[in-house]
C-alpha cells in the first residue's frame, strides 16, 4: 500500500518530459552544439584569460566545424572600500562582468544575447606584492567562473540554436 504513493510520483515525474543537458554524452546534441561554437578574441587581460576557459569547456573543433561565433564584451573593475583612519582601503571587491552574443556565421543572426558576472572579494595586505597577486588570483577565479556560467547558458539554449532560421 505504500509503494502506490512512490509509483505515482516516479510516473508523474517520468513524463514532465525533463531530460539531462548532457544526455547522449561527448555525442549529444548539446554536446555537438557546443563544438561548433568559435569563440571570438576578447580584449584585455581578463579576456585572454576567459577566453581560454571558454575554449577549454567548448571544446571548440576546428574553425571549418565552427556554426556560430561568441563575441563577449567584459568590464572589469577593481573597487576599494573597507577604509581606515588614514585613508587606506582594507579590502577590495574585483567585479568581472559579461556581454555575450552567439552569432549564427549561416545567417549573422543574434542567437543569443546575455549577461553574466560574479565578483570576490580580496583583503588588502601590508604586503604590495601579496595585494596583487591576490587581485591576479581573484581575476583567473572569476575567469573561469564567468566562462562556467557562459558555457551553462549556451548549453540550456542549445536546443533552440541548433537549428536557426
């Protein structure tokens, strides 16, 4: 008699018609799609930076395989706050954010237009040496986060894009 109870939900949720992302694997749709995704240059040093990241987790093929072209725009900024009596700052928040557009090469339609971003926040030390590379630490962080959440998005669209007018 308590099984019914468990039957009912595991039917009901079987047919809400939700599948895995990355179901079918490195031969998925999802997956496929995702190859075929150049990713433009990115200026600055955060851009090199998740540019990289992106081109790892795109796996991205060859240039001839490529469908679509990724264009991201980032603004990266440093602010202090946490200020002493003699004006010097304790703490610093290292922003990285994100424009990003999937262009379709077939068309040169926009398939895609978002944002992301993340910040962390970073402790100013007596040490100038120790600052930076706190900084450096916090960008290569945020880098890769960023290209997580850029890789995510186009992985949650890829159904729609696949197949654009």
């Amino acid at each position: 008699m308590r099984r019914f109870p468990i039957l009912i939900a595991c039917a009901l949720l079987s047919a809400c018609g939700l599948r895995p992302v990355y179901s079918g694997g490195s031969g998925g749709a999802v997956a496929q799609m995702l190859h075929t995704v150049q990713v433009g240059p990115i200026e600055g040093q955060s851009g090199w930076l998740v540019r990289n990241r992106l081109v790892e987790r795109l796996e991205a093929g060859d240039s001839s395989e490529a469908r679509y072209r990724l264009e991201v725009t980032l603004d990266d900024s440093l602010t202090s706050f946490g200020i002493r009596g003699d004006r010097a700052a304790t703490r610093e928040r290292r922003t990285l954010r994100a424009r990003y557009r999937l262009v379709s090469l077939a068309t040169g339609l926009v398939v895609l237009d978002a944002t992301g971003g993340s910040d962390a926040g970073i402790d100013v030390v007596s040490s100038e040496y120790a600052t930076v590379a706190a900084e450096q630490s916090a960008l290569e962080n945020l880098a890769g986060i960023l290209a997580d959440q850029i890789v995510a998005r186009l992985a949650s669209f890829g159904g729609g894009v696949r197949n654009p007018q």
